[in-house]
C-alpha cells in the first residue's frame, strides 16, 4: 500500500514545506503531497520542483468546498504540472481542464463539508459516488473515510473498493499503525499523512518528523 506524505496540517501546506522536505529526503518517500492553500505560488512551484527533484510522485489535493476556489485549485495542478489531482466534487468541470494533461484525477466521494473537512455520507453514497466517478473517467477516488460523521469509516472504505476498481486513496485524520493496516486489509490502494506525523501522534514515543513518518512506512509495508 503507497503511502502519501502531505506536507500539510489542517489542511494547509506547511509554511517550512522546502525545509521539511529537505529534512526527510533521506527516508526514500516516494509520494509526496500538499495543497495550494497555506503558502503562496512560488513557494508551491518551489516545492513541486523539489519533489520531482527527489525522484517522488506529486499530488495536489483539492480542499476548497466552493466551485470556483476548487477549480482555482485544478488550474494550479494543471499549471504545476502534478502527476495526480486529489479532492474537490465537480467532477466533469475538472476533467475538462485536465484534457490534454498527464494529470489523473481522485475526486472526493461522499459529502465533504467545512474546512478543515468532515465526510458526510454512508456506506451506499460513497459506493454510488465511486461507480460514477469510474464512469465519467476518473483515475480513482479519494475517501476521508476517518473524517467521517455518519458511519465506520472501515465500511466506507470496504463500500468504495466494491464499487470502483480504480485507485483507491483514504485520506484524512489517520494517527495509529493498527488504522493504517487496517485500511490495507480492507482493500484501500494508498493513504495519506500529514498532520498526525507533524503532531507526533504516530508514535508519540519518539518525537522526531522522521520517525514518526518511519513508523508510518513500516506500518504501510514500505519498509521492513
């Protein structure tokens, strides 16, 4: 299972993203995300330029909850240049701005809500998001499915990879080994990190950025 380091916490990019990048390039992460919010463009174009630079796959995540700022969000991916595209729920506008791009598109399922973003929705929304985010050509989803506020999120994670065979990402609010292998058993493709590795919370016994996110690569299968 691909693990995703998003140099983000509260779903806003890190003001030191190019110092903790430079600080972690030694664990051999090989996908790395952030949002466009939080800091300013040239310091994302900085950053995406560093991530490729190590060799990593790039992932934008989309986190506005109104249609225009969401949009704003995909121009930024496409003007960057990113390998995938996470979040955001207009579907068809963004596949349209990514035509003619390498870029592949994860849109949330479920009901996303606020910011920092809660999930609404259960097992049979999320199932039915997934089908017809597959049928409009979507490489996948992406599923905050421990931001959920309506149901288990192993059951939304279980409903999402019934019903899609694309890409599945979980997303949001991980903090424990047992979650993140957990989500593997149940059938999820990737995860992603951030504020939890930030906070220490992964392995509160060790307080380094590096070893939290070393405790994240063992529980995932990324390392021995």
């Amino acid at each position: 299972m691909d693990f995703v380091f998003m140099l983000t916490r509260d779903d806003r990019t890190v003001t030191d993203c190019l110092h903790v990048l430079d600080s972690v390039r030694e664990l051999g992460i090989t996908h790395i995300g952030f949002e466009d919010v939080g800091v300013d463009a040239v310091t994302l174009r900085r950053l995406h330029e560093q991530i490729r630079a190590l060799g990593a796959t790039s992932h934008l995540e989309v986190v506005a909850t109104g249609r225009d700022q969401a949009l704003d969000s995909v121009r930024a991916a496409v003007d960057l240049g990113v390998d995938w595209l996470m979040g955001g729920t207009w579907v068809e506008e963004t596949l349209a701005l990514l035509d003619g791009t390498r870029i592949r598109y994860l849109p949330f399922v479920g009901e996303p809500q606020g910011h920092p973003t809660r999930l609404a929705g259960g097992p049979d929304r999320v199932a039915a998001d997934c089908r017809r985010a597959e049928a409009a050509g979507c490489a996948g989803v992406d599923l905050l499915a421990h931001r959920a506020t309506e149901a288990d999120p192993l059951a939304l994670v279980r409903a999402a990879r019934a019903a899609t065979a694309g890409r599945l990402v979980v997303a949001g609010s991980l903090t424990t080994q047992e979650q993140i292998r957990a989500l593997a058993e149940a059938g999820a493709d990737a995860f992603t990190v951030g504020s939890a590795a930030f906070a220490g919370a992964v392995r509160p016994d060790a307080g380094t950025l590096a070893a939290q996110l070393t405790a994240v690569l063992e529980a995932s299968g990324s390392r021995p």
